[in-house]
C-alpha cells in the first residue's frame, strides 16, 4: 500500500480507465470512475465488469471499499486531488484523433480548482499537453499541474502490465506534479521514466508504431517464404534469439487488430503528414497490414477453386485470445471478404459479442467449434484461441464436406491435423497434404 493515499478522479470507464481505476484502488488510492454510458455505470454499481479483461473483475471485487462508479462528473470531483483523462481517441475520416472526448473533459476540470493535478492517460497527438496546459492557464488554473502519464498495457494481461510495467513514463515540466505522480504509483514494480510532455506524448505512438512494424516485417518475410520454400516458424524463432531483436511481436498471421495499433499508426500517419512529411515506412506498414487478410481468403479460393457456395468455419472472431474485443480485428475483413465471394460464414468464439451489424448480422453463431465446422468446405483460424488446440479434429472432420483448414494464426500441430486428414495451409509456409490412398 502506498504511503500517502490520494483522492483520484478517473474519467472513462473503458479499457484504460478501468485498468487504472481498479490498479490505483488496489495501491490504496480512493478512486471514482465517472463515464457518460449509463449501461455500463450501472453493470459496475452492480458488481458486473462489462469487459472481458483477466484478473479485473476480481480487483474491482477486492477493492470495492476504495472504488465507486458515478455517470456525474461532480461526484467524481468532490474532494479529487488528481483527475485522470482515460477516454478513446478514436480516428476520425482524415485519420486524425478525434479528442472531443479529452476536451470534454477538461471542460469539466475547469470547474475544479482544488485539483492539484491533471493527467491525460489517453493516446493523443503530440502538441496536445501544451494545448491542454494553455486552456487551464486561461480558465484561472495554472496553480493546477499538468502530466501526460501515458499507458502501455496490452489487453488480456493489463492489470499486470499496470503493476508490473517494463516503466512509467510522466511527461511533466512541473516537479510538483512529478513526485505527486511518482507517489501515486507507490508500490508499482517498475522503472520511472520523466520526459517533457511532448516526448511523453511521442513515445506511446512511437512503441504501437514499432511494434505494428515488427507484426507487419514477419507476415511480409511469410510471403516470401511462401514463394521460396522457406518456413516463416523456423525463421522467426531463429531471429527471436538475437538479444537485439528478441522474439516478441514475430507472430506470422493475419495482421494486428485492436482499439491500439490501427489507430495509434494511423493517427501517428496523420500527425506526420499535418507536419508535412510523408511517413513512407508507416504507410507501407499500415498498407501490408491491411492486405494480409486479404491474402488468406485469395488463398483459400484458389485451394476451393472459388467460394461462391462455399460454407466456411470462422474459428475465432476477437482481434486476440483472451479479450472480448472486435475493434479492427482481422475477423471482420475476413468475414466480409467471405461473404463478398457468396461464401456462407458459420462462426465460433467463446468470449465475442458482436453488435448486429455488417458483416455479422450475415453470419451464423455457433456454441462451439464442432457446431461451426459442421458441413464446412473450409475452416478458418483467425484468432488463437487455446481452445482450438483441444478439438477433436479427427472427429470434426467427419462432419465436414471437405478437411480444409487454413491456420491463419500458425497456432495448431500441422501433423495432428494431416494425420486426421486434413489439408493443412498456413501464414509463411507450405500447404501440408495427407498421402495419398
């Protein structure tokens, strides 16, 4: 527990908002959690996490004493010392943040000068501290510190990125509000880093920039291993024990989804070109990206010999294993493309709850992964499940019209699969066949 506990404002009730909220009650802090969603405040009032996020609900649980929800911005306020902005920044049309919401907020703080601090946590572009810093100055709050503190958690392990960081960036001018935020945080095992608040801003667009770079090089490196006979799983592995490269992001597969990495290039591609250079790296990357679902669906045609009338299996739907999170995930483009071709899409996930819109209003949802396969020419892995490893595949093939199976995450046994009959087809290596009668 930390020395000092401290009256803490959370606003936004997402990912980001909650994760904070629930870590800095479990540090001790006193912390309120106010969102505009009245749905969502009441399933948290009532004991319900309306994420799926592993390890949360039992925080919010345990710390329920320190933790209360409210849809008014002044209940969060009362007695606050410190307001943290976690609300999204979704892309706009011309790829830019949309900060409606952040400068919302601040509208708000400006209603509260007994705040001491005030701590975007939000990706936002480079430049908008200063703006934010600018507005309090003028609403007669320049006694009121200023700090973007942004996050670098991973959805499915973010309790424990929050509490066990690789660092802690506060992006500050004000030594004040450095050591206040640097109390806050009393009992995180892990490094802080004070940058100015521009650089602060920088790094957080920079890490997803790099790491959607390091996705988008191996699914590139996969299609010529494609075409030369190479295996993009021995490659990967063999680039991952050079301690300058390390082997995390060097999954092949279907390219990167989620509410952080399309956004945040996308977003650091706009603020580039607004400053007048064209980013060409990151423009490939997004480009790369966007293609490699594509791809998959252009392979399994021509292994169908088209898809028209086809009924294919979509294992899995989340962007990743172990969220419930549909945000820009490669299932969407999959299934669309699917149905584009006159493809039927029969699909399974244990956690997503799709709204009824395009293209998921033109599926079928099915309980389990046997249900799904059922009468399929094809079955396609999209997210990696774990569940998926323990199937039956001798079994579900019976029931399927033909053993096809394309593993768009490189995430099952190619030899169980060829051994129960199927034609096994992968990201970056060779389409594996069973012999011949």
């Amino acid at each position: 527990m930390v020395t000092t506990p401290r009256t803490v404002a959370v606003f936004g009730a997402g990912y980001i908002g909650l994760v904070t909220g629930a870590c800095l009650a479990e540090l001790g802090h006193r912390v309120t959690v106010r969102d505009v969603q009245p749905e969502r405040i009441r399933l948290l009032n009532g004991g319900e996490v309306p994420i799926h996020e592993p390890g949360l609900g039992d925080l919010i649980a345990a710390n329920k004493e320190r933790l209360t929800f409210t849809l008014e911005a002044h209940t969060a306020l009362k007695g606050a010392e410190i307001a943290y902005v976690c609300v999204d920044t979704p892309p706009t049309a011309s790829g830019d943040a949309d900060l409606s919401r952040v400068w919302s907020v601040i509208e708000t703080l400006k209603g509260a000068p007994h705040l001491a601090a005030v701590v975007v946590k939000s990706t936002v572009p480079v430049g908008t501290g200063e703006r934010v810093r600018a507005a309090l100055d003028e609403a007669g709050l320049a006694h009121v510190g200023y700090a973007a503190n942004p996050e670098f958690t991973a959805e499915g392990k973010a309790v424990d990125d929050f509490l066990h960081p690789d660092r802690i960036v506060i992006g500050t001018s004000d030594a004040r509000t450095d050591r206040l935020i640097r109390e806050l945080h009393d009992g995180v095992d892990g490094p802080v880093q004070t940058l100015s608040v521009a650089s602060a801003e920088m790094v957080k667009l920079a890490a997803n920039a790099l790491l959607a770079t390091k996705i988008t090089f191996i699914n590139e490196i996969a299609t010529v291993c494609e075409a030369t006979g190479a295996d993009v799983e021995q490659v990967a592995t063999a680039i991952g024990m050079d301690h300058r490269l390390g082997p995390h992001f060097l999954q092949a597969g279907l390219g990167y989804g989620g509410s952080c990495f399309p956004k945040d290039s996308r977003a650091l591609r706009a603020m580039a070109s607004n400053s007048g250079y064209p980013f060409q790296l990151l423009n490939s990357v997004i480009e790369v990206n966007d293609l490699q679902p594509r791809r998959a669906i252009q392979r399994l045609k021509t292994e169908l010999g088209g898809l028209k009338g086809r009924r294919v299996a979509l294992l899995g739907m989340t962007f990743k294993a172990g969220t419930d999170d549909l945000r820009e995930a490669p299932s969407a483009v999959v299934a669309a493309r699917l149905l584009a071709e006159n493809a039927t899409v029969h699909c399974w996930d244990p956690m997503a709850r799709p709204a009824d819109v395009t293209p998921w209003n033109a599926t079928t949802r099915h309980p389990s992964p046997a249900d799904a396969l059922c009468d399929a020419d094809a079955a396609l892995v999209v997210t990696e499940w774990p569940e998926l490893r323990e199937v039956d595949w001798a079994s579900a093939g019976r029931t399927m019209r033909r053993r096809l199976l394309f593993d768009g995450r490189n995430t099952l046994d190619p030899d169980a699969l060829v051994s129960a009959g199927f034609t096994y087809m992968s990201v970056g290596r060779a389409t594996v066949r069973p012999a011949a009668p």
